[in-house]
C-alpha cells in the first residue's frame, strides 16, 4: 500500500465534494467542489467562488494559465490579477439569453486543437478567440471524452459520437451503450479503447463492436459501479468507486493495487482521480481529498494489515513471516497482497523480538519463550524465558546460542529437529537488546556502555574466560555497534572500524572499511544482507552502501528519508529477499522497497515565495507568472509577511525552508518546516527576499526572489532632504544675515551705547562741572554768606557800636541835662547848647539801627518765610530771636540789640523752644539751620 495522505474538509475550507482535480505549470493543485474553485500550493489551501456561488462541476487549465471551469448555468475563467489575485471572468454573457437559459451543468471541460470546450447534457460551446460557437446535443449528451487527440461525445439515443470537421459522427456499434452511462474512455494497445459504465461494468471498443472487458477490474467495477478514472504511466489504469475506494489495473485487467476506506481512505466513494506530473494520484471523493504517493518505490503495510511495531521479517516456504510487538504474522508469499491482511501465527501473542531461519528451522524470539514454527503455529516451545535472538556457533554449526532476557543457552538444530541443551554458565547479566556476534574464538556483547569478550567452553556449558572492555580505541572512546561483515566480527565507533587480534590481545583498525564511512553520519546500526549491501542507521535514518562492484559500494540516503523517524530504535531490521523485495521495520507497520526502481521519483523541488503581504494588501506572488516587478512600499508599511510554498505533496511534513532577507540579513536563515515569515519596523531601502525549499530526500530548489522598496518616512526622503538643504540654506542665508545685521545693529548699538557712555560721559561731566560750578557758586555763595555773615556780624557790630555809642552819648546828653546852663557864660552857654543840640541830632538821625533790622530781614528772608509757614503762630519778636540765633549771635549780643536782659534772652529762648517744639537735647540753633 503507498503513503495516503488524507485532507479533509476543515483543512481546505470547501465543501464536500470534489468533482475535478487539475495541476498548473507551477505544479499548484486545483480542485472544483461544491462551494467553488480550490487551490493547494503545499502550503496554503485558498478558496474563489463563481459569482452565482454554485459548485463547480469541470475543470481544465491551459497552456497560458488560464483555469475554466464550469458550474449552473455559469462557465469562464479565472485568470491571476496584477496582485496574483484569481479573477473570475464569465463567458456566459458571450451567448444569448435564449442560448443560455437550458446549460444546465456543465460536466465535462476541454481543450481540443486549440479550442476549449464546456460540455452540458444539451449542448457543447466552443470556445476561441472570445468567440462562442454551440453545438447542440442530437438528443441528449452524456458525456464527453478526448482519447488520443480525439474528440467523443456520449448521445443518450445515438450511441458514441466523434467530433471532427465542426460535425458529429456516429460510431459504428455504439447504440448497444445508449442504456448505459459511460463515465471514462481510456486507450487501450491495438488501437482499442476501454469504456468504464456506472453499473454495467467495463467494455472494450475496436471501432466495429463492443464486448465485455471479462477480468478481475471488470469484475471489480460492475459490484461496486465506476465514476470513471485516469491512466498511469501509460501502463496501468485507475478506477473509481462508488462503493469501494479506486482499483489500479494494468492493460490487461488484473488488479495490482485496491484502496478503500479500510486501507486508509477518508471514504469509498471516488468521484474523479487526477495523475500529477509526479505520477502520484489525487482523489476527489464524496467527502475530502486524498493524495497517494503511488510514485515511490515503497510500498507500506500499517494497521489495515493486521501488523504494529515490526522488529524482524523473514521469507519462509513462501511465507513472510513479521515479527511484532503483537505477536508474529505471516503472509502467503504467492497470494497478492492487494487485499490479503497477515494472519497471526497461532500461539504467539506477545511481544516478539526476532524470527530467523537457521538451518532450515524458523525460530521464534518472543517475551513467551523460544519457539519453533511449523505450519504457521507454535510447534515446539525451547524456552519460557524470554528470547532476544540466536546465532550459530562457527565451530559447531548444528548449535546456536541463544540471548535471553538474564544470560545465554545452547540448543541444538539437527535433521530439522530443534532440542534446548543447557544453559550457559557463569554469565548471566540482564540485556534489553540483540546485539551478540560470534567468531571462532570468541562470543561478543555489546551491553551499554561495555564490550563483553566471552569464551565458550568446549562443552558449550560455560564461559571459561569474561573480559569486559570499556572502549576499543584510546583515541576514539566508546563503542558504537557490534557488527559481523563477511564473515568478521568488527567493532564500530564513530564510524572507526575495529577488529581484534587474539595474537595482539588488542584491537587494530581495519582502515579499508573505516574509508567507507568516511563521509557518512556517525552510524549506530549496521546490518549486511544477504547480497553484500550494507545497510546503516543514523540520527533515526537510513541509509544503504549498494555493493556494485569488486569491493565498490555506492552511497544511498535519499530515498530513505521518508523514513526518518519511524525506524524502530535498537532494533532495525532490513530483510533483502532480493532487489526487488527488500522489507524494512517501522514503529507502524512494515515497508517494501523496490531498488529496481530509477530514483526519477526524486525531482529537484520548487519554492515559491506564496504571498507577499503588507498593511492592507497582499500580493499573491505565487500565482503571477514572473514577479520580476519590484514592488514599492510607502514607510507606513514597513511590516511585511511572507508565505512560503513547494508544491511537493510526497512527505509534505519534511518540506523545510531557509530564507533570508537582503541587505537586512547576511546568511540563510536554517531550515525550518514554517512557512511564513514576518519583518517588521524595516527602515527604508531596497531590499530582496530570497527562498530555497528542501524536500524530504534532502534536494534543494532553485532560488526565488521578491524585490521590493521601502519609501523612506516624509521626514526622510529625498525631497524632505532637499527641503531640510534648502531649509538648512534658507537658516544659514536668514541666520547669516541676522548675524550681520545683529553685528551692525551690535555696531550701531555699540556706536550708540558708545555715544550714549560719551554724553552721559559727557554729561556727567558737564554735571560735575555743573556741580563744580555750583559747588563753587555754592563756596562762592557760603563765601559770600560767609562774608555777608561776617558784614553782618560787622554790621551788627558797627550797629551795636552805634547803639552804644548813641546809648552814650543819651547818657552824655542825660548828664547835659543835669548841668546847670545859668551858671555859664552865654559864650559858653551858647556852645553847650549847640553841643547839646548837635549830640540830639547825632542821635536823633542815626537809623543804624533800623537799616540793620532792613538788612537781616532782607537776607534771612527765604529763612523766615519757611519758618514762618513751617510754624504760623511764631511771633515777630521770636522771628528776630531765630535770626539773631541763626546768626550765631550770643546772648549778650542778643540782649543789647533786644534791648533785654540776658535773663530775657534766656526765657524768649525758652519760649521760641516750646513753640518749635523742640525737646531737651535737641539743639535749637542746629533745628534752625535745618529749615
């Protein structure tokens, strides 16, 4: 059975069925189901509707790329936008509203000679040049098929007819086929063609008659009904069910392959299969899609055979005979596998480790014992214990010695009659794996982390000597796998070879088989078969060294990769019947590989950058024919996405990618099964995503590319930088003149100020001699008050001079008075009387005095007013008082010209005090000045 891979409706978001499946040169997968056209890129399932949303019945896509399809009264094209977007356009509106009212469904679409061609029940509408001519039904159309470039249409009442010079022919024979609907036409050798019916079998037709295609496909078809198929490699025919999944035939009838729901199909209901350009088969069914690795060269059997874990297989009288972790299986080597499951063995019911055929004897290593196997049953039990394996014993070639789960036992195989003999003595060490080889001298074990070297005694009862080895190598330490290879027993780690010398007692290198693995992983496993190949296991793989020579091998890895990760760990088993029939264990089931088959299967995959998105948009690269366009991003999208696709369905699960994104990464990106991948905050520039895709047998793709750009932000864009030089230039310009015109308003101001320091200089200087002139005017005016103060005090003075020389002479003219003038001579008399007069005169015109009173008020007059106004009630006698004061005058002074005693002086001082309001210690004559 291949690999089946199942898709169901939640994956590709469609409806149920699935009426058409075709592939476009990008190797993409088109279907045509219920709620539209579907398409897969490996990747990525996406969905387009027609625009009346009616299911698609018909599919077919040409050469340039455009995919027609046909529904309800609605057939077009869809066709990838500028964006990889498919776009629907309609041909419907191409023909009349009359031409279009009875289309009905169109089943059947195809390009025949350069036209395309939609096919209903009523009629056929060519299509060319976006033209539209119909070919009405002569009754009514079945279906339609093209077979080796000719066109055949099914008439329900004239039988077959052939298209060809714009005109239908009838086919000779064909009516007998009017009550049956042919679903598939199919060539056939000699220039005959298989008709496949829905109920009434398969038919064959050679132009003149139609007969029963009598084998087991027809067989087949008439119990289940057929919906017609596809041819394989030209050799091999495959057939749809209604009721039981697809059959593949070859030319001749006889079914080599049966695929149903029970061998891993989502249902038994098969309406169309499709052969990609891989030769692997799809399959719409009824309810999902199914993808079959059928070009492979292996071949699997899992749990619909019966079988589990596979830990051995061997071919026994025409039996393969499988060793499970269920018990042991058996299939009949002569009967087809095509339906057959394996029958247990009876008596086996647990876990089985090994099943050999030694000395014509199969032997049994299971958890119940070590049994014989005759007859496909238990026939002997030789031990309840549990067994791993056994190995013939080179110096006694009718014993074996067998690994059980605590020690070993020897049993005897002779004229096919298998005996338990003893049990060997003085090792008995608990294992978990098989890994025991012998030579003539010695029985070796390899028991993580030790190599035990174990001697048999010559009665087969003990071992006489035990050594156990940590390592084999002091420069290569640990020890990888015990190994027999042409008859020699060789030690392996890190793929160093080792044998041991029992001359030496050491081991020695064997640098002819280390070479061979030279260039290959470190292997934990190697099995040699039965042609010479070694086979090897690595990292959960596995690989093969195909003998082709005189000790030449060649190196295979590729085709295994497929199993990476279900080989069964400690335990591989490759059993080579020959190069045709190699079965392989794995954790499911068991494997064949067929190594006659060209290694065509393994095709250098494609990658496909998918889509291309960024913030409200998305480009579908992946449909586009060349995306050599270079796609520009304003800097508000700076957050891109991408998705990846290779359309490689086989092992789907191992598609990985690598990437990297230039100039923002400088290395590819390590493989990884994601296929999407998103930057953001990308400043500006160019930049190109670059994808490489590996597919499971390690091959790489050539590399695809997206260019694109990022538009700077507004703030920096060439433009921007223009306007921020421009910018930069306008600042410098305006700066550079505010600079000089702040330098010559510096200069003015400076000019200015310095203008400004020189007048208030000057000024200052004018004030200071102002005030030098008024300090002088002022000296010159205290001089002068000084000097007035002195006339003053000189005029006072002469006054007071007067004032006594007048108060004398009043006193002289008193004592004048007193003289008695009777008593004088008239001479006399008359001289004292004119002296008397003349000293009355004297002192009656002397005004000394009063021009001196004149002369203070004049010059003390501001002194007076303000004091006058300062202090209203003060009295004329206080005025003279505060002058006199002013004046300096003492009181002595004061008295004489107030005509007052000194004591009077005193209390006007008194008064004139207690008016001004003047305490104690305040100085009179000093608050006098101050006003």
């Amino acid at each position: 059975m291949p690999n089946i891979k199942n898709y169901k409706r939640t994956e590709y978001k469609g409806g149920t069925q699935n009426w058409s499946i075709e592939q476009d040169k990008n190797g993409n997968i088109y279907f045509a189901n219920n709620s539209g056209l579907i398409q897969f890129d490996g990747s990525t399932w996406r969905k387009y509707s027609l625009p009346n949303n009616t299911a698609i019945r018909s599919l077919k896509i040409d050469d340039s790329g455009k995919i027609f399809v046909g529904g309800n009264n609605e057939f077009g094209y869809f066709k990838a936008g500028e964006k990889g977007e498919l776009k629907y356009y309609s041909l419907s509106k191409l023909i009349s509203a009359n031409d279009s009212r009875d289309i009905n469904l169109i089943w059947r679409i195809h390009i025949f000679k350069g036209e395309v061609i939609f096919q209903s029940f009523t009629k056929a509408l060519f299509y060319k040049n976006n033209k539209i001519s119909i070919l009405n039904a002569p009754r009514k159309f079945q279906f339609s098929f093209v077979v080796k470039n000719r066109l055949y249409f099914q008439d329900k009442v004239l039988g077959i007819l052939e298209f060809k010079n714009q005109k239908l022919y009838p086919l000779k024979g064909t009516k007998v086929l009017n009550d049956k609907e042919i679903w598939a036409m199919f060539p056939l050798p000699n220039n005959k063609i298989l008709l496949a019916t829905l109920e009434k079998g398969l038919f064959v037709y050679d132009f003149n008659n139609v007969t029963e295609w009598n084998n087991e496909a027809n067989n087949f078809i008439k119990k289940n009904t057929s919906l017609g198929g596809a041819i394989i490699k030209n050799k091999f025919i495959i057939l749809n069910s209604v009721l039981n999944g697809i059959i593949i035939c070859d030319l001749n009838g006889k079914i080599v392959q049966h695929l149903n729901h029970q061998k891993g199909l989502q249902n038994n209901t098969i309406l169309t299969s499709f052969v990609d350009n891989k030769n692997n088969i799809w399959l719409g069914l009824d309810n999902g899609i199914t993808f079959i690795n059928e070009n492979s060269p292996f071949t699997y059997f899992d749990y619909s055979y019966n079988i589990g874990t596979v830990y051995a297989s061997v071919l026994h009288q025409n039996n393969l005979y499988v060793a499970t972790n269920q018990g042991l299986f058996y299939h009949s080597w002569n009967t087809s596998f095509t339906d057959e499951p394996f029958y247990r063995v009876e008596g086996t019911i647990a876990q089985t480790w090994n099943i050999q055929v030694i000395n014509n004897v199969l032997l049994c290593s299971s958890n119940s014992g070590a049994l014989v196997i005759e007859n496909n049953k238990v026939s002997k039990i030789l031990d309840t214990k549990g067994y791993f394996g056994f190995r013939q014993i080179p110096k006694h070639p009718e014993y074996v010695i067998g690994e059980n789960y605590n020690g070993y036992s020897i049993c005897k195989i002779a004229s096919n009659k298998v005996d338990f003999i003893n049990k060997v003595q003085d090792f008995d060490e608990t294992t978990s794996t098989f890994e025991m080889e012998l030579d003539n001298d010695y029985v070796w074990l390899k028991k993580n982390p030790y190599l035990y070297q174990m001697e048999l005694s010559d009665d087969l009862k003990k071992f006489v000597f035990v050594k156990r080895h940590t390592h084999i190598s002091a420069v290569n330490k640990g020890i990888g796998s015990l190994q027999l290879v042409n008859g020699k027993v060789y030690f392996q780690t890190k793929n160093h070879f080792y044998r041991f010398s029992k001359d030496q007692d050491d081991f020695f290198e064997d640098r002819k088989m280390s070479s061979l693995f030279k260039n290959i992983p470190v292997i934990n496993t190697l099995i040699q078969d039965s042609k010479g190949n070694l086979w090897y296991s690595f990292n959960q793989s596995l690989g093969v060294l195909e003998k082709s020579g005189n000790e030449k091998y060649v190196k295979k890895e590729a085709p295994f990769s497929n199993l990476t990760g279900n080989l069964v760990n400690n335990y591989i088993s490759v059993n080579a019947i020959d190069s045709k029939n190699i079965f392989i264990g794995l954790t499911d089931g068991l494997t064949h590989y067929d190594a006659t088959i060209p290694n065509t299967f393994i095709t250098k995959p494609t990658a496909f950058i998918e889509s291309f998105s960024f913030p409200g948009d998305t480009i579908i690269t992946g449909n586009l024919k060349t995306i050599d366009k270079l796609f520009n991003l304003p800097y508000s999208d700076n957050h891109v996405k991408f998705t990846f696709s290779s359309p490689v369905f086989e092992n789907q699960e191992n598609v990985t990618y690598s990437y990297k994104l230039e100039p923002f990464e400088d290395t590819w990106r390590t493989w990884s099964s994601l296929s999407i991948k998103e930057y953001t905050n990308l400043r500006e520039g160019n930049y190109t995503m670059k994808l490489r895709a590996r597919n499971s047998f390690g091959v790489l793709s050539e590399t695809d590319q997206v260019k694109f750009t990022i538009s700077p932000p507004w703030y920096r864009h060439f433009f921007a930088y223009l306007f921020y030089l421009l910018l930069i230039s306008v600042g410098i310009y305006v700066i550079s003149n505010r600079i000089k015109l702040k330098i010559r308003k510096n200069k003015y101001y400076e000019t200015i100020e310095q203008r400004r320091l020189y007048l208030e200089k000057e000024s200052k200087i004018r004030q200071e001699q102002h005030e030098l002139e008024k300090e002088i005017e002022k000296l010159k005016s205290d001089k002068l008050q000084i000097k007035i103060l002195a006339k003053d005090k000189e005029l006072v003075n002469n006054s007071l001079q007067v004032v006594k020389k007048n108060k004398t002479l009043n006193t002289i003219i008193s004592k004048l008075k007193d003289i008695d003038t009777n008593i004088l001579d008239d001479s006399t008399k008359t001289e004292f009387s004119k002296l008397h007069k003349s000293i009355v005169k004297e002192v009656n015109t002397d005004k000394s005095w009063k021009d001196l009173e004149k002369h203070i008020k004049n010059v003390h007059f501001d002194f007076l007013k303000r004091l006058k106004e300062k202090y209203p009630t003060i009295s004329p006698r206080e005025l003279d008082l505060s002058t006199y004061l002013l004046m300096n005058m003492s009181t002595k002074e004061i008295a004489e010209i107030m005509n007052i005693s000194n004591g009077g002086v005193e209390l006007a001082r008194y008064r004139l005090r207690k008016k001004l309001g003047l305490n104690k210690k305040e100085n009179l004559i000093g608050f006098l000045m101050s006003i």
